[in-house]
C-alpha cells in the first residue's frame, strides 16, 4: 500500500529527528549500523527488498549485543544502554512490516528522546527535545489519520503538544519529589568537569583563567555588594611541602546557628554547578550551613554528599570574622630546607621585632615595590620555588603570591593558610544576578592577627584591577594588541547576547531543572499547607482538582467547537428553520429540497406560505445561485423565528 | 465474549436507535488500546526512573507525554462525536451471497479522520471533511433466508494516536432481506422442461402466444418486452403484448414442482423465478395460501423472492 510506505518514511524520519543528538555520542559502528539498517528498510518498503530471515535477525541481534559487550566491558550503563537502544532502532526497523511495528517503532522514539536527558539538560537541548516530541507525535497522528495530509498531521501533534503543557507543567510543579534516590544511582558524569583541585601549586590556577565555564551563579536579593569584597570561600590549605599547598589538618564542625543569624549578614542565593567534590562555595565568611551540608571549623562549607547535579544553596555571609582560639604549631609548620633567602628574609623581620601586621605590611611593600609583575604565564620553577618568584622572576599569579607570602609569614612565625576559591564575578544585568566562572578562581591568604583569621590578598598590591575588572583584563588578546573598533563593537553586541543568553540558561536552571524537594516544600508552605501534617492539603487538592477540570473542559470545548465557515453558517440557519417548522409538525423529509419543501407547506398552511417562500427563495438564491446577502437571510430567518404565532 | 443472552438484550436495547442520529456521549464510548496500555507501562517506568534520578527533565517529559496520551483520549472522542448518521439500506441479497448495507454519514462540525465502520465481519474505513457527506457500502454476509436484521454496527476510531479507541456501538432499525438461496438450474434442462410443461414435470405452467401488438409501457412489463420500434415515435415507451406463442406466461406451482424437500422446493421455486426473470419471461407464483399474478421485471421477481423467502419454517 503506498500509504504504508508513506507512513514508514515519516516514521523513520520522526525516528531519525528523535536520535540524531546520541549520534556523536555512540559508536562509530552504531551509528553506521543504525543507518543501514533504516535504508535497507526503506529498500524493502519502496523496492521490495526481502525481509531478512528470522535467522539472520537473530544472529545481527546477537553480534549487537555482542559487540556492545565488547565496546563496554562490565560496566554496563547509560553509554551502553543507549548503544544498544540506538542498535535496537535499527534491527527493529528492518523486520517493520504492520502498523503495529511502527507503532512499536514510535514508541521506541519517545523513550530515546528522553534516554537525551542523561547526557545534556541544556536549554537547547530541552528545546529540541520538546520538538522530537512534537515530531514523534505528527508521526504517530499519521500513522492513524486514514488519508496521508502530512500538514494537517503535523498540526495536530502540535495542538496536541500545546494542549498537554498547562496540564504537564501542573503536574510537574505538584507532583510530590522525593528527597533523594529510591535506590543507588551510578552516575557516570565525572568526566569533563572543570574546577580547581584540592591543592594548591603553581600553574594550578592560571589554568583555570582562559575557562569561560560557569562555577556557580548567585542571587542577592538586594544590592550586589562591591566586587572587591567577593571572596567566595572554597577550602582552606594549611600545610606545605615546598611546592604543593594542601589540606592535612583535622577540623572541627561548628554547630549550625540558622537561628542566631547575625545582624550585619548578607543572605544571597547560590545555585553551584556539578563538579564532583564536596566542596560548597560561600561569601567570606559563611554563618550558615544550609540543608545537607556542614560548616568546618576554618569556616568553609562543605556538602554531605558529591555535587552530582545542580544545587541551589540559601547563605548567609558575615564581613568581620570572629574570634578564633590561638593555632596550633602545625599552622607555621614549613618542609626541612629549601628556600633559604626567604626564610633569611623571614627571619630578618623576625629579629627586627615586627609584629605579624608589620609582617603583612612588609611583604605587601616587598610585592607592590619590588617590581613585581602579574602574569598567566609566570614559567615553571623545579626547586626553590618561593626564592625563584621572590628574588629572580618576580613573574607570577595568584597561587604565586599567596604561596610566598604564606612561606613568608610562616618562616617568620606567624600562623598563616592560604584559601582557595574565586573572587569576584560578573553581574548580569538581565538577570539581576552574578556569574562566576571558573576564570575567576582566584588563591589569597589568611593571617592569624590579634585573635582572628584576616584576610589578606597579596595580588590586590601588584594587580589592584584584577579585583575590579577580573582576570580578562590580563587575557593576552592575540597578536594584534588593541582591537578595532568595529571588532569592539561586535565583542559588545556578543557580550550583550551572551549575557541574554546566560539569563535564559539561568531561569531554565533555576525554575525547571532546579526544582527540588525543598523548594516545592517552600512552595507549598508559601500556599499555606504544612508540609509535615498535611494540614490544608484538602483545599489544595480542591484547588488542584478545580484546575484540572478547567483546563481538561478547555480543551474539550475546543475540540467539539463547531466550525461554522461563512458557508455553513446559511446551513446553520437553514437548519434552524427547519426544526421551527418541525415543531410545527412540518418537519422536513430526507430526501425533500428546499423547493419542495415550500411548496408542501404552502398547500398545508396557507398563512405560512408567503414567509416560507421569502426564506426558501433567499435560501435557493444562496446556495444554488451564488447570489443574495447571508445578512439578509439571516434578517429573514430571524423574522419568521420571531413571528407572532 | 459470552454474555448471558438477558444481559446481551438489556445492553442490545440501549444501543437501539432511529435514523437519523448523532453520536453522543451517552452513545460513545472510550478505552486504551492494548498499545496504550503498554505505553502507561512505559510512562510507569519512565515517571520511576524520573524519581529515581531526581531528575526533572525527566519528570517534565514524562508528564509531558502522560498529558498528551490523555488528551488524545478527547480528540478520539471529538472525532466520534456528532458524527451523524443519516440514513441505512440493506439491499436483498440471495442467501449465501452477501447482502449490501449502505450506510450514509455526514461529517457535523468538524473533519472526521479515519473512522471505521464494522458490521459482523465485514469493516471498512472514511475520513469526511467538514461537513461533508458520504456513503459508505458493507457486504454483510448472509446464511439464512428471511428477514435479516442488520445486528450490531460498530464505529469506531483511533485517530490521533492510536493510544485510545472510542467506538459506539449501533442497532439501526434497518432490516433487509435474504432471499432463498436459488437452485442453479441448467439453461438446457430449461428449455428442454418446458416443452413439457403440461405434463407437470417441474411445474411449469405454460401458454404459448403470440404477438399481438402494442400497449402503453407499464414498469412491470421489463426491458425485454419494451418494443423499442413503436417506441421510437416519441410518444412515449411501449411494451410489446404477446397473445401466445413469442412470449409465454409461466406460473410456477408450489405443489407441481419436484423436490425431495421443504427447503429445497423453495430453493427450486427461487431459482425458476431467477431464471424466469433472466429471460424476460412474464411469470407468476402460486404458493400455499398465496398466489402471485403473473408479471414481469425487478418488482416481479422481488415480490415472488420475497414471498419465498418469508415462509416459514418447516414444521
């Protein structure tokens, strides 16, 4: 039949549209074999190609399954299962002959474009996801809608798709959400996220610096403070072994007082993006730890479990740290030798009796006035590296400055860490928050001073305008130095888009990716239902069933909405009249024309004759003859409707 | 499916309806498909997955797809309802062939995609554009002679997904009729019995006559006797009048014809009348407590067939 044929076209291009985003992320062979597996099923439908042997399936399923093995190994899961879906297209296509087969085929379709959500949930994404829906959908109408109108199909998949999303949307927001997995998740997205490790050398960084990646995003509900007071901890470094800063020490969790929030804090909201660590990055300093994550003695966060997926965070900041009680010997702990013209200036300050302040200020002075250079790319040192950056390169980035100062200080006996996280970010005025990416990993250094931790930046001395304009400042920008102004122009209109589009992600993120258990518990005490005791739950159910209905009866109506064209409106009229005069026992036979009809009841009732006949002959003149005025005919029909009885 | 055969009738007569009609709710009805039914498990499965993963793509897509399966549950339903079913013919058929059932649907509102229509066994399928008409021809198998009352009409569709199917299902007060089934008679053996036709052999009765002239065309006379000559003035048709010889007037005779059974002497007596018809013979019937004058043409050969095909059963 070549209607079959037809709807076997459609329904492998639906089935194409559906997979085309897996296929960079399969098997060159997958991809190959899904391929040729759909033309040899369009040969059979279009050229009479023979349906292979049910031997020869089996054995093309089995080598599949066997290849899919081999590519895998044991660890069978999401890349593996979407292969082996992928390879399922194609054999099922092959032996599709019925409707039934498409059908199946079709249905395979849907579960593949939501197999997409396990790779990517990007706005483009869910974009195009939304539209293989539609796409699958068209298909499925033509496969049940008789003659072939690809048009009138493809509408309705979309009318179908439009109608469904209030209803989508209603569940989505009210359907409870769990917290956490009903059982394990293998998760296997570790590669590919970039972020700073958990130590600190040179290089590791100013790696970093030519990321545009976000880290996270945040909301202040007020003013965005200034940027160079943006300090967003990340984990704080409290031993060295002559290259390498690290984390050794034992720490304390202090007790979250979410009740006793201070009165000069800032609350800001902090949407992270995975990457794999526990880390959770907060406003110097963090006094809150929020649900599912401890605050550590050295006031970072921390998350109870690995940052897999996106996670909002409610915070609160402090400027002033508070009273710390005296370190211990482990916080001015250096390796055995090395660096011996550090540690000879170290100890020069020592003897002339600074005090750790005037240790500060000292080495800041050294920084800002020893001709020290901000640089991405300072070289790479093997030994003796705080003396190569302090007395013969003096070239160096963040890590190099906080490095040598912590050296420094510790030499001299002042206990000092050094922290790690980003500094500052870029406010995006579209969507009233600030982007922090991963250029902006920055590394300063706390001095334990007059009972507190206080935070010291040596590279605000040597770079003051890395705090207020970021890193992109010092970005070498190519050859050509300073850009034209057209190129200018053009790297603003980018900027702008970027911006937008960054807006877009973020709202996509924030309202539909976002939302957790937590915010839907907020949501529905903001509707004045405990979530704990289900009080008040009744009325929302109400409210919700109420809902339901108006928009179930909405589409309702739309569909059994009548479609009176110009045309059919002359037919509604005349139908009208007819049942008038049906009431009157006049009704009209099957098979009696208008003419007919008149002429009947002029013989049966005389006195209705002249009325009958003005309506019938507009009606004629309408309908047969093209001519007349339906707003006349419909005065006509109105008249005799209205007249005295 | 069995079904007491009371609860059969309760559920026959809710279905009963006159012509014209429009479907509607309280005739239509709706319920998943077996594909639908797999696809809710496959929701099922992909709302668990959704959970298990947290993952609110996921949770978005399947309520998504949830959504639009019950919302083609209205389109099927809107495409059913205020169908309109105008009118229905049975046409006789001889038993054993199959009977013509013309059904007439006009599309009231909207444009209907792929509706099916299925009698007994016999199914076939229309789409109407808005407002449209259209007729629509079954053949409904017959097996016994008599009335035949058209049973159970389903209409049905599965339009957009295929995911629900809404189906009213139909008793039309449409009733045909299934003429007995005819014995074949051979054309020689035909001829050959007529000659002796007096004797009674088959029961024919037979006058010889001869032409005899011209007379108005009556309907009943049957295009063999029109004489297109005389009617080829312009004054109207004209049927040739036979007073012996060309033409003869055959009644066929219940109790002269030959058979070994009640059933079969009908059979016979249907399969004369068929023949007499075929030829264009002017021919009547005499059957216990009924006789039918001679004549000719379609209206001839239904009354004779219809009389046969009405009496009783054997005892």
């Amino acid at each position: 039949m070549i209607h079959d044929k037809r709807r076997f076209s459609v329904t492998l291009l639906a089935l194409a549209l559906a997979f085309a985003p897996h296929l960079p992320r399969v098997p060159v062979f997958v991809g190959v074999f899904v391929f040729l597996a759909w033309g040899y099923a369009l040969g059979m439908q279009y050229r009479g190609w023979p349906v292979p042997p049910r031997w020869l399936r089996a054995i093309l399923a089995l080598t599949c399954l066997a290849l899919v093995l081999f590519t895998y190994g044991r660890s069978f899961g999401r890349d593996a299962g979407v292969a082996l879906l992928s390879l399922m297209l194609g054999l099922k296509a092959v032996e599709s002959k019925s409707v039934r087969d498409m059908l199946a085929l079709l249905f395979l379709a849907y579960f593949v474009v939501v197999t997409n959500v396990l790779y990517s949930q990007t706005l483009v994404m869910s974009a195009y996801m939304f539209f293989s829906v539609m796409a699958v959908t068209a298909a499925l109408v033509h496969l049940h809608s008789g003659e072939p109108r690809l048009l009138s199909d493809l509408r309705r998949g979309g009318l179908l798709l439009v109608q469904a999303l209030p209803l989508a949307l209603i569940l989505f927001v009210f359907f409870p959400r769990l917290q956490g997995a009903l059982w394990g998740v293998h998760d296997e997205r570790d590669e590919g996220v970039s972020g700073f490790s958990e130590t600190l050398e040179p290089g590791s960084v100013a790696s970093l610096s030519l990321s545009r990646e976000v880290a996270f995003r945040v909301d202040f509900p007020g003013v965005i403070p200034d940027r160079d007071s943006l300090y967003w901890r990340g984990l704080v470094l409290d031993s060295f072994d002559g290259l390498t800063w690290f984390r050794a020490l034992p720490f304390d969790l202090v007790p979250s007082r979410a009740d006793a929030l201070p009165a000069q804090s800032v609350s800001y909201t902090l949407t992270m993006e995975p990457h794999n660590r526990e880390w959770v990055f907060a406003l110097d300093l963090p006094v809150l730890a929020p649900r599912g994550t401890v605050l550590r003695s050295d006031q970072t966060l921390a998350s109870l479990r690995m940052v897999r997926s996106r996670v909002r965070y409610d915070l609160a900041a402090v400027q002033a740290p508070g009273l710390s009680p005296v370190p211990g010997p482990a916080w001015t702990a250096l390796p055995e030798g090395g660096n011996p013209k550090a540690r000879a200036l170290a100890a020069e300050w020592k003897d002339a009796g600074l005090s750790p302040g005037e240790m500060v200020a000292a080495a800041l002075k050294l920084f800002r006035e020893g001709g020290f250079v901000y640089s991405l790319r300072p070289g790479a040192a093997d030994k003796d590296i705080v003396d190569q950056f302090l007395f013969a390169t003096r070239l160096g980035y963040c890590e190099h400055y906080s490095s040598a100062m912590a050296f420094l200080l510790r030499a001299a006996g002042v206990p000092v860490r050094v922290v790690v996280g980003y500094q500052g970010g870029e406010e995006n005025p579209m969507g009233g928050y600030l982007i922090v990416r991963q250029s902006d990993a920055h590394a300063w250094v706390e001095v334990w001073m007059d009972g507190r931790w206080l935070r010291v930046d040596p590279t605000s001395v040597v770079a003051p305008q890395r705090l207020v304009t970021g890193v992109e400042s010092f970005v070498p920008q190519g050859q050509g130095g300073v850009l034209p102004e057209g190129a200018q122009a053009l790297r603003k209109v980018g900027r702008f888009f970027q911006l937008g589009w960054d807006a877009a992600n973020n709202s996509w993120n924030q309202w539909v990716l976002g939302f957790s258990h937590d915010r839907q518990r907020s949501l529905w005490e903001r509707l004045g239902i405990d979530p704990t005791t289900g009080a008040g739950a009744g009325k929302l159910a109400g409210v919700l069933a109420a809902g339901l209905c108006i928009i179930l009866g909405g589409v309702f109506g739309v569909m059994l909405r009548s479609r009176h064209g110009e045309r059919d409106q002359v037919a509604f009229l005349y139908g009208r009249f007819c049942r008038e005069l049906a009431k009157l026992g006049l009704a009209r036979g099957l098979s009696e024309g208008p003419r007919d009809y008149a002429r009947r009841i002029g013989m049966q009732r005389p006195e209705l004759a002249q009325a009958v006949r003005s309506v019938v002959d507009a009606y004629i003149a309408l309908r047969y003859d093209g001519a007349g005025d339906p707003a006349v005919f419909k005065r006509l029909v109105d008249e005799f409707m209205g007249r005295k009885m | 499916m069995v079904l007491p055969r009371f609860i059969r009738n309760v559920i026959l007569a809710r279905q009963r309806a006159d012509l014209p009609l429009r479907l509607n709710r309280r005739r239509i009805y709706i319920l998943p498909t077996r594909a639908g039914t797999v696809f809710a498990f496959f929701l099922l499965a992909m709302l668990v997955a959704a959970i298990n993963y947290t993952n609110n793509l996921a949770f978005l897509l399947t309520f998504l797809l949830g959504s639009i399966s019950i919302l083609s549950a209205i389109h099927a339903y809107a495409n059913l309802a205020g169908l309109g079913v105008e009118a229905g013919r049975l046409f006789p058929a001889y038993c054993g062939d199959d009977a013509r059932l013309q059904l007439f649907f006009r599309a009231k509102g909207r444009e209907r995609r792929r509706l099916s229509v299925r009698v007994g066994t016999a199914e076939d399928e229309f789409s109407l554009a808005v407002g449209a008409g259209r007729e629509l021809d079954l053949h409904v198998t017959t097996s016994r002679r008599g009335p035949l009352p058209l049973g159970q009409v389903v209409i049905s569709t599965r339009y957009p997904l295929g995911l629900f199917r809404a189906w009213s299902p139909l008793v039309l007060p449409v009733t045909g009729l299934v003429y007995p089934k005819p014995l074949a008679l051979d054309r020689m053996d035909w001829r050959h019995l007529q000659g002796d036709g007096d004797e009674g052999g088959l029961g024919v009765v037979s006058q010889s006559g001869e032409f005899g002239g011209v007379r108005p065309y009556r309907p009943e006379d049957g295009l063999s006797r029109v004489s297109w000559k005389a009617s080829s003035r312009g004054a109207g048709l004209f049927s040739k009048e036979f007073r012996s010889g060309v033409a003869r007037t055959l009644v066929f005779d219940w109790d002269d014809v030959r058979a070994s059974g009640y059933e079969e002497r009908i059979s016979l007596l249907a399969g004369l009348v068929r023949e007499a018809e075929r030829e264009g013979l002017c021919y009547g019937l005499r059957l216990p407590g009924l006789i039918i004058a001679p004549g000719s043409g379609a209206g001839q050969a239904h009354r004779c067939l219809e009389a046969l095909a009405l009496l009783p059963e054997a005892a």
